[in-house]
C-alpha cells in the first residue's frame, strides 16, 4: 500500500471517530428520553400489579395474558379476552378508515393547491394550518357541538325537513371516524403537496395529448408520481389514529373506546399498571407491523420515468 493510501485510509478512519463523537450527545439524547422509557414500560409489564397503582416487584406474565385471555371465576376456564380483542378491533378499523377518508379528501385538496398559481399557493397552504392553531380539544369540542342531538348539523337538517327527529351521532364509531379525520386532515394534505409540487405537469399533458382519459392520467401517471406522499401521509394519519385519546374520549364516550382510552384506563381507574404497560407495547408492535408494511409496499417497483 502507498503512502498516500495508507494517509487517505487514516482521515477516513479520523473522520469516522470524529462523526461518531459529535454525534454522542444526540445519541444519548436518544437513548434516555426515547429507548429508556420504552424500556421502563417494558419492564413494567412483566411485573405484578400493586393494591394502589403501582407495581410488585415479583416477575408475572399475567399482563401479557390478560391482553388476549381472561379466565373465568367461577370454573377457572380460559376464553379470548373479546373485550380487549373488540377494542383491538375497532381501533384498527377506525384508523383504517380515518386514513382511507383523509385520502380521499386530502387528495384532491392537494392537487388543487398544487395546480393554483405560485402566489396564491402560500394562501391556501396557510389556511390548511390553521386549525393546527387551536388546540384539539377545543377543535373537539367544537365538532361535538356540531354533531350533537340540537347540535347545528341536526337542526339543520330539520329546518329542511330532511328528517323528522335528531340523527343520533354522538358517542358513535361515525363520530369518532369524522372527529380524527377533521383533526388529521392537513397531516395528509401536506406530504400529498409537497410530493404533487414536484411534479413536471408537462407529463400530464403528454398524456392527454396521448388520448388517455381523465382517469388513465390519475391512475398511470399522477398516483405512481405521489406514492411516497400517499405512503408519508398515510404513515402520519395511521399512527397518531391508532393511539388517539382526546377524539374518542370526547366524541365516542365510554361507548366506543379504543386502545389510547383503554390504557389510560389501566394506569387509572384500573390501578393494573402491568396491564396497561403490555397494552402500550402491544400497540407499539402493531404501529411496527403496519410501518413495515407500508415500507415494504413503498420499496417495491417504484415507477421510473425517462
């Protein structure tokens, strides 16, 4: 090896080491205020409950099967735990479809700013903000008032002579779906613009000049041309979905509970600490689940274009 390789070898291996020790103090960061309480969490779970809400320290995997099973008390027998498993359930489907809805709206809202003239981009991206202004509760509140038996959606529909009796919405699935799609909303518009912004929309009109339908351009150029912001969007809708707390503690009741009010639950009312940690790591393995998938799809075959 020459010189000059072996000094070229020693500033990569110097730059290396200097990269790593700047980089320490984030690292650590990281580690304390992200991977500790995780792990604390954790550890948690694995314990007994205590009489006041706090924990044994004595080993117990009666969290964790107290998650998915429960037994009976009176013949000791095990069956599902189709309270939690219903949560589950809605949870999924509520975020499933929160995400679903925001596409759809979100979709078109983004194109649209996309297409406007620079200077009046800045405007409408301005008013899909604002409601980050107001705190979510208050934005709750507000949509709960809309909603409501006398709220101004059913009013309104009776002074058309729509209905003949108040549509019962409140403390339903349907409020809680409308509630987190309301609140997510610009989470799917900003991505689905940012990645619409970049698009040459000269392409679009190669299509059309090509005599693809209105339809053919959405379907073979335009979606291929935004995937990574649908997968973004969808990333951040999904997510905050699955957990949400305020939303359906405020429009859904105690009818229609879902994971972030059942664990609350647990580290309050319930006193069960073990129980409610394994219930966050459980909801934490399904976010991994469901990101994994959404990377997976995003990495294959995405479109190329000459």
């Amino acid at each position: 090896m020459s010189a000059a390789s072996e000094a070229e070898t020693r500033f990569e291996r110097e730059d290396t080491r200097r990269r790593w020790l700047l980089s320490t103090p984030a690292l650590l960061i990281i580690l304390v205020a992200a991977v500790g309480p995780l792990l604390v969490v954790l550890l948690y779970s694995f314990l007994a409950p205590g009489s006041y809400g706090d924990v044994r320290w004595q080993f117990s995997s009666d969290a964790w099967f107290n998650v998915f099973l429960e037994r009976d008390i009176f013949d000791d027998t095990l069956a599902p735990a189709w309270a939690h498993l219903s949560i589950f359930w809605r949870s999924m489907k509520l975020a499933f479809i929160t995400t679903l809805l925001t596409l759809v709206f979100g979709f078109p809202t983004a194109y649209f700013i996309a297409t406007r003239d620079e200077r009046t981009r800045e405007i409408w991206l301005f008013l899909i903000t604002i409601p980050f202004w107001t705190n979510l509760l208050i934005r709750t509140f507000a949509l709960q008032e809309v909603i409501r038996q006398e709220g101004l959606l059913n009013t309104l529909l009776l002074k058309l002579g729509l209905i003949s009796q108040p549509i019962p919405m409140l403390f339903t699935d349907f409020a809680i779906g409308l509630g987190m799609t309301y609140v997510y909303l610009p989470l799917m518009v900003l991505p689905l613009y940012a990645s619409m912004e970049r698009i040459d929309f000269r392409i679009v009109e190669a299509g059309y000049d090509l005599y693809a339908s209105r339809f053919g351009v959405l379907r073979r150029i335009i979606v291929p041309l935004v995937k990574p912001g649908i997968i973004a969007g969808s990333i951040l809708v999904f997510i905050p979905s699955l957990g949400a707390y305020v939303t359906p503690r405020v429009l859904g009741g105690g009818k229609s509970m879902m994971l972030g009010n059942l664990i609350e639950l647990q580290f309050g009312q319930g006193r069960n600490w073990p129980l409610g940690a394994a219930l966050s790591i459980a909801l934490m393995a399904i976010v991994m689940i469901a990101l994994l998938f959404y990377v997976r799809n995003a990495s294959r075959g995405g479109p190329t274009h000459g």
